[in-house]
C-alpha cells in the first residue's frame, strides 16, 4: 500500500570523497601506497555509513505499519496529523515526548504524527519523517478501515 525509503540528499554522496581523500592525504606523509589505502577505506567506509542512514524505510503492509525496525499494527494506531515544515522542527525538538516512537531524518522537511491508542502502549504518537505525509496518512486510515471490516 505504501513504501519510502528515507535516502539521504544526492549532495551527501561528497562527504565519502571528502573522508577518502582526507585520510589519502594524511597518509601520503608515510608512502602512496599507505595514501592509495586510506583513501579506499575512506571512501568505502563514508559510502557504507551513508547507505546505512539512508536504508531506514517506512512501509504500510498487512495491516501494519512497518518504521524502521518497529511492526505496528493499523489498529493500535489513531489520528494521523500531517506535520507542515515548521511543525516537523517543533515536534522533533520542543514538543517532543521522549515516550514517543520517532523515525526522524533532519533532511526530511516534512513528517507525520500519529496517535497511539492502544492502552497497554506507553507511546503517545509515532513520529516519522516522510517525504510524502498525505499519502502516508492515506495508505494508514486504508489500512485501519480495512481492518475493522475484516
């Protein structure tokens, strides 16, 4: 129903470059093949690091909506509230519950919020940033309606 993957801005991709060719060079102090390694590790590692943040995915399936590693079930979930620019800062900073569930990627303008209700749950809201909270909201009341009908 619904699938993102939270990949990082193309721009990021230069930081593996500029991590390589900054151990490349301080290496070449001691030899080039010593400076060849580093900057093969460098840029394997920097490459490795950013394709592990950028892995995170948001997935609506079965029922569930599936946040990085957390499995919650449509049913346990309540409000979904669709979280401006401005809003999204608020919420993953100054009105942020430390309860709360939060999937958040600061490259990621916008997010959504959405309640919690099951009462054995100690988490008020899961928080997740989003590149496209509408649909996401969407693909989340399809599958509650969808569940209850079942």
């Amino acid at each position: 129903m619904y699938d993102e993957r939270l990949t990082v801005p193309r721009s990021w991709w230069l930081l593996p470059v500029a991590l390589g060719l900054t151990l490349g060079l301080i290496m070449i102090r001691f030899d080039a093949v010593a400076a060849l390694v580093a900057l093969v590790i460098g840029l394997v590692a920097g490459a490795a690091a950013l394709s592990s943040y950028g892995s995170a995915r948001i997935r609506v399936v079965q029922g569930s909506l599936v946040a990085g590693q957390a499995r919650i079930p449509a049913e346990a979930l309540g409000t979904a509230h669709v979280l401006n620019p401005a809003e999204t800062v608020a919420w993953r900073t100054v009105k942020a519950d430390p309860r709360a569930f939060m999937l958040l990627r600061s490259y990621v303008p916008t997010a959504l919020r959405v309640e919690v209700t099951d009462p054995a749950d100690p988490t008020p809201y899961v928080y997740l940033s989003t590149r496209s909270p509408q649909k996401l909201a969407d693909a989340l009341a399809e599958a509650r309606r969808v569940g209850r009908t079942k």
